[in-house]
C-alpha cells in the first residue's frame, strides 16, 4: 500500500493532492504565530504582545507557564517556523504556502503529465495512478503476502498473472489495445514487458496537442477497463469480450472528450 504522507503529496511528485489534516493543522498554528511574529494589525495579536511577548525576541523566549494551552501551542509552532524559508515574492495564501513547505521538498515524477489534464474518468485516473506506483496488486504479489489466489491470468487463462504479462504479454490485453489502436488508427510497439507499451505512451504525451489527449485519455481508459473486467471475473463471475469493452471506451471518450478531442474523434469511425 502506499504511504499516507505520499498520497498526500502534489500531483507533480506523485502524489494525489488529498490534504493532510495534521499537516494542515500544524499550517493553520504556524500561520497564527506567524501573524504574531510580524505583528499583524489585529486586536488579539496585539494583547498577546502586551501580555505575553512584552517586547522580547519571539523565537528565543520562554514560553511562559501561565499561558492557556492555546497561546502555547501557537507559540509552540516557531519549531516549525523556523524550518520555513521566507517567501522571496507577497504570498496570496500564506497558509497554502507553509503547507507546501511542510510537505517538504519531493522530487517531480516523470510520469506527472499522464495525470494532468487527463479527460478520462476519474475512478480511470485513480487506476492510472496506482499503475504508474505498481501498487495494482497482481496474484504474484498477493501470494508474496500470503494470500492464496489462483495464479493463472483470468483474462487469457494461459500464462500466471504479473504486471509485466497484464500489460505486455496477455492476449487479451493486447487484444484490446490493438482495437482501440484500429479505431484510432494509430500503431504502437507492443513488446513482451509493460514498460514498451508504457514508454511508447510517455512519447506520445508530450504536449497538449489533441492526439496527445486523445492518446492519454485512450491509454487510461483501456488501463482501468482490463483492471475492471480482470476483478468483475474473479469476484463476480461476469466476462466481457473484447469488442464491447473498446466500444465503451470509445464512447466513454466521446462523452468526456473536450470539443476538440470530440471533433477528432468523430472522424473515425468504430
Ligand atoms: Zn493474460
């Protein structure tokens, strides 16, 4: 599983922007001691500094003991001040801003561009997120966990599950690519690991041209769509074949599709 504090990172450093309340938190306590240090024109900012602060330096003091617990713990928050380097321009949201500062520096994923102005449905993106962290359990992690489950690949029924086949070698994954391909009438590579499927996909994205969407949207749709059909076997005994799932997704893009990606699409026909 994927750690909380991941999850909660920007979407550019692989994570999925849910705030982190205890982050958030601690941002709203630093951004009140942060308005007593720089003495804002409030009424209770000025009382705490005729009360308490009384002119001495607000980083060096000694928290004084007869402070209520509240007036302690925004006092408290000048460990974490003090991590925060100074914004260099006026911050709009200075809150925003020690938020993302506490989060601390994460290096950008590659792969960032797939998520962003992807027009694919977002329980589709949620797939395509959990693929690009290899966090799509396949039945050779689970039986690394201790879960026994049936090796066998339950779409081609031939060779074991792994990522590597679900995405690469399977017949029925491949199959399925090839379709969409057709409709699109384009051609990819379509090598023996994931990773040649995934690397012609990462090409092809690069901008924000309307095949590039198109491709994006295709490829996360077709993603989600063998997730769906590989679960609906194994927990409800439902199969669907190939043609119906690709017609679906070229449906499923004709609706979300922005009108440029619509007006291309409607060219070709299914
Ligand atoms: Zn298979």
């Amino acid at each position: 599983m994927l750690a909380w504090e991941r999850v909660c990172l920007p979407k550019a450093t692989g994570g999925y922007n849910i705030t982190n309340i205890q982050v958030s938190y601690k941002a709203a306590t630093a951004k009140t001691f942060w308005d007593i240090a720089h003495k804002a024109d409030k009424m209770w900012i000025k009382w705490i500094h005729l009360y308490y602060i009384k002119g001495q330096n607000i980083f060096e003091m000694r928290i004084p003991n007869q402070t209520s617990w509240i007036v302690k713990k925004i006092l408290g928050a000048r460990d974490d001040i003090k991590q925060i380097q100074r914004p260099t321009v006026q911050k709009k949201t200075i809150i925003r801003y020690i938020y993302n500062q506490l989060l601390g520096d994460h290096p950008k994923v590659e792969w960032r561009r797939l998520i962003y102005h992807n027009r694919a449905r977002p329980k589709a993106t949620f797939t395509l997120w959990l693929h690009c962290h290899g966090k799509l359990s396949t039945t050779d992690r689970l039986r690394k966990w201790g879960i026994n489950v049936q090796s066998l690949c339950v779409l081609c029924q031939v060779s074991d599950e792994s990522r590597d086949h679900r995405f690469g070698e399977c017949s029925f994954s491949r199959g399925l690519w090839s379709r969409l391909l057709q409709w699109l009438q384009m051609q990819s590579p379509l090598g023996q690991a994931w990773t040649n499927l995934f690397t012609w996909i990462m090409q092809k994205t690069k901008g924000r041209t309307t095949t590039a969407k198109i491709i994006k949207m295709t490829y996360t749709e077709f993603l989600h769509a063998i997730w769906k059909e590989r679960k609906n076997r194994i927990f409800k005994g439902e199969t669907r074949d190939q043609e119906s799932i690709a017609r679906e997704i070229a449906c499923v893009s004709n609706i979300r599709g922005t009108s440029d990606i619509r007006n291309q699409l409607q060219k070709l026909s299914f």
